[in-house]
C-alpha cells in the first residue's frame, strides 16, 4: 500500500486550488495526458516487465528470463517511469494464482497487467544458438490495448549487459517521445558486470533460502567485487539472518563502490544505508547508524528514516527535544502510523509532557486499539495511576522502548509521484498552460524543500516544457542544479539553463546563479559582471549584496582590485 505523507498532503491540495482554477479557463486546444507537449512527455508513467521466456533448447540459461526485469528496473526506474519492482509482481502473481516460475499465456499476462494498473507490461524471449543470443520485446500497452512492434537485438552470450541495455534503450525510446540519448552513449554510461556474476546475482534472487542466497550473492561479488546491487541484497540477506557485522560490512562496501564511481546518490545506495543503520543499530553502534539514515534522510526523507534518526537519538542519549522532533517529522509526513505516535508518545513521557504524551498514545490506539504497550503507558499517565506512583518515567518503572522501522518504501513513493502526476496532466489536460505549469513549479519547489531533489528536477523540466515562454522554471531548474544539495549537482546544465532563462527575460535570480558558478569556478571577472547586473535589476537584492561582499573577500584575499562593471 501506497504510503500517503505530508508532501502528497501538499500535492492533492495544490491540485485541487489549480483544478478549481482551471475550470475558468477555456480550453487551450492542447492534448490530452500521455501526449506531447514542446517535444517531451507529459505524463509519468507505470511499467512491469514479465520475465522472459527461453525460446531455445540450450540448457543452464533458464536463469536469463529473471536477468531481464532485474536489470530493466535497475536502468528504467526513474521520476517519469515506475518499473514495478519483483516483489510486487509476485504478489500479482500470486494473486492470480500463477506459480512464479510459469510461463503464463498472454491472455493472463494482460490480466495480470489489468489488476496492477499499470501502462505498460513488458513480455519478450531469448534464444541462444551456440554463437549468439538473440532477445526480443514488446510493449503491451493497457490504455491502448494494443502490442507495439517488435524490438530485437543480439549479441554474444558475453556482451549480455550491452543487449539489455540496447533492449531497453529501445523500450525507452518507445514509451518516452522525448528520450533524446544516443544509443551508443546511453549503453556505455552503464556500468558493466561480468556474466558470471550476474549469473550468481540473479541465482541468487530466486533461491528460496538465505543460505543459497548468500552463497550465490558471496560469489557474486567475489568475481565482480564493484558489484553494488550484489552488496546489497547480500547485506540484506545477512542483516535478515540477524548475522549483524557481516551485514554492515557487505551495506558498507555499497557505499565505497559508489563513492568511487561517483553515484552516491543512487537508489541503490540510499536502500543500502537504509539497511546500514538498522543493521548497525541492532549491533549496537548507534553512531554508525545514525550517521547512514542522516545520509537517506538528507537525499530522500521518508517517514521510515526520521522514525529511525529519532529511535538512534534516543539511544545516544541526544536531548528528547531532539528524538521529539525526529518523531514529529515523521508523523508530519505519515499521520496513520501508530508507532509514530506511540514513539512521540514515549518521548514526551520520558520529557515529563504528560499531557502531550496522552495525546499521542490516544491518536496511537485509534489507529491499534489492541497494542497493550501503548494502552499501558496510557494508564500511567492518568491521575489515578499517577496517585499510585506507577508513572512511567518514575525510578520504579522503565519506560518502553521506542519502535524502529525496518520497512523501506521508496519505490512506495516512486509510484505514488507517478500516480499524483498521471492524476494531475488529466486535470491540466485543458487548462490553461500558465497554471499548468505554474502548479509543477510550485509543486518542484516543495519537493526540493522536502529533499526529493530527483522529482523536483523532473517537475521543473516538465513545466518548462508545458509553458516554454515562461523563465521561472528554467530558473528554479538552474538554482536546483547548481546546489550543494546532492553530489550530482551539474554545473555545466546548471548555467546553461541559467543562460537559457535569461534569454527569454532578465532576472536578478538567475544572473546570481551564474555569479555563484563563476565564484565556485574562480572566475571572478564573470562574477562581478553577473552580480552588478542582477544589482542593476533589484538594487535591494539580498542574496546579491551578500555575493558582493563574498567576492570583495576573495579579491582582497587575492590583493586585486574589484573589477569595475
């Protein structure tokens, strides 16, 4: 189930004031959710990939048809595309009564599709003739009800990964008008894993105990020790053993591969420091685990993680304001999770709040009226209990302990992003594209409070698309990219959609964001230039008194003169 926080809360009521807006304005001829605006797609979209059937005699590759939607959801999934993860698509098999390892008819493949609501359902086939495997795929597109041409593509049993890269650059190309990557550069951005590696890997997804498991995933990344996706699930497997230091050595080892490749910011990782801090949390290095959920916390803030910071605060014996505040994040951002409350709860009990305590622990057992731990923490709160000396926090009686969340749902908020966006291009489908695209604006800038930096960039290019007169959106794009906020920060892009902004109108606010890269770049001349023209704009400005007065410094530091405009 979907879990529905305070930004979906902020998303639903931006929606509905634009919805109502909307209804004013006449119909401006443009089309409806899933076509084209300015050249890019205007919807996200929602995507499973069935696992591939073995259309040859050749023995020992029956392991290649789960290959395929492994590595289709690790390179598809992104803001504008949801790939259902196997997780999912197994309880929709089963569901539907269809054993995991059968290959179903297309009849019952479509109504698999059909119960997980999605767009698209991938189905293809591999072969191998000794020389060459050969794969093909289509599309079956559920809003159409129709099967897309066939993409084939071919290659030596070694060069797997470069053909499902191909295959998916295919599907891509496909399913997104706008997908302007070359083919040839979209495959060598992909990392390479050995075949026999991946052969482990995927064995290893489909072994039914944790001991097969970890031997498959152990060799894995022993003939591929870069292996991040490997790491994971084997950190994870060993973290579900409770075989807790193996767990935070093998989690570890995905955060120093992607440090070296430069991907700190990837799902991956984020999964990965996720299952870092329980498993060192449950070890008992609260340090440790504090340390990797303020790292997700920082790059994707669910619910789950401030949960977790505030459990880890309170175990380190940080002030109770502290874990409160940790708690309350995560109510803000999930109100129907008792354990939120009951934490807050225990907090605020703990802080001598009696009365905020007994708030919580009600709104707790409204939502699990039989958890007897909330219920007796209650009764020591009331007077009468209070007269009997069996308070909570008194000498005579501990408290309980605060509840850590073990569950991760970021591809919970992947498909809730695309859903709310699907939701939102049916309501726009005629509206005005101002408001339009001034909804993905402000809706970008909320996301980019709440540290969804991904989706914020998405909803910013969407509205540049949607109103291409329009600077603000180039504008907001510039100033996300060029932040501190992620390390994927371009800064290249950045100035280019600074630059692109400033040639459909002046402003002071993009002028300071090239005024920041050149600073960032030591080139202080083009600094100068950029902060006295955005001072030109808005004398008054802020931000561009505080640039001058940085880049004054840095010259005197330098013992040169202030260049003059």
């Amino acid at each position: 189930m979907v879990k529905r926080g305070s930004v979906f809360v902020f998303v639903v009521s931006l929606l509905f004031w634009h919805s109502l807006r909307a209804q004013d304005v006449p119909a401006s001829g443009r089309g409806v959710a899933g076509q084209t605006v300015a050249g890019q797609t205007v919807a996200g979209h929602t995507l499973v990939v069935i696992p591939f059937e073995n259309a040859s005699p050749t023995p020992g590759l029956e392991w290649l048809g789960e290959s395929f939607p492994e590595i289709f959801h690790q390179q598809l999934n992104s803001p504008v595309l949801y790939v259902a993860s196997r997780e999912e698509r197994l309880r929709a098999y089963d569901r539907q009564g269809i054993p995991a390892g059968v290959h179903a008819s297309r009849a019952t493949l479509y109504r698999l599709a059909e119960q997980m609501d999605v767009d698209y359902a991938v189905l293809g086939s591999y072969k191998y003739d000794g020389v060459h495997l050969t794969a093909s795929a289509q599309l079956l597109d559920m809003r159409g009800e129709k099967l897309s041409p066939v993409v084939t593509e071919s290659a030596a049993l070694a060069g797997l990964g470069t053909l499902q890269s191909a295959l998916a650059w295919d599907l891509l190309r496909v399913i997104r008008t706008d997908f302007s990557v070359p083919k040839d550069k979209y495959i060598s951005s992909v990392a390479s894993v050995r075949l026999d590696a991946l052969e482990n890997y995927i064995r290893g997804v489909l072994a039914s105990t944790a001991e097969e498991k970890v031997q498959h995933y152990r060799e894995a990344v022993r003939l591929n020790p870069e292996y991040a996706e490997a790491w994971l699930e084997l950190g994870k497997t060993y973290y579900g053993q409770r075989a807790y230091e193996p767990a935070i050595a093998a989690l570890g080892q995905v955060q120093q591969t992607s440090l070296a490749s430069g991907l700190m910011s990837g799902a991956v990782v984020r999964e990965a420091n996720f299952y870092l801090g329980l498993a060192a949390y449950a070890h008992g290095d609260f340090s440790k685990s504090e340390s990797a959920f303020v790292f997700v916390a920082a790059r994707l803030p669910l619910a789950e993680v401030y949960n977790n910071l505030g459990v880890v605060a309170a175990r380190r014996g940080r002030s109770q304001k502290t874990a409160a505040d940790y708690f309350d994040k995560a109510i803000q951002n999930d109100p129907s999770d008792p354990d939120y409350h009951f934490n807050l709860g225990v907090t605020l009990t703990q802080a001598g709040d009696r009365a905020g305590a007994a708030r919580e622990l009600h709104t707790s057992l409204d939502r699990r009226p039989n958890d007897s731990e909330a219920k007796m923490l209650l009764d020591s709160l009331t007077p009468a209990s209070a007269g009997s000396g069996i308070v909570a926090s008194s000498a005579t009686s501990k408290a309980p302990v605060e509840r850590i969340k073990r569950n991760y749902e970021e591809d919970a908020f992947r498909q809730m992003t695309t859903q709310m966006g699907n939701w939102a291009e049916e309501r726009f489908a005629r509206s005005d594209p101002r408001a339009h695209a001034r909804f993905h604006l402000e809706l970008g800038k909320e996301l980019l409070a709440h540290g969804f930096t991904t989706e914020a960039e998405a909803e910013f290019r969407h509205a540049a698309a949607v109103d291409p007169s329009s600077p603000a959106p180039l504008t907001a794009l510039a100033a996300a990219l060029a932040g501190d906020y992620d390390t994927r920060g371009d800064a290249r892009e950045a100035r280019a959609q600074a630059e692109a902004a400033l040639r459909l109108r002046e402003s002071a606010e993009a002028y300071l964001i090239l005024a920041r890269l050149d600073l960032r770049e030591n080139r202080m001349e083009a600094a100068a230039q950029s902060i006295d023209r955005a001072l030109q704009l808005e004398p008054g400005n802020a931000a561009g008194l505080g640039l001058k007065r940085t880049l004054a410094a840095k010259l005197a530091e330098k013992a040169q003169p202030l260049p003059q405009p």
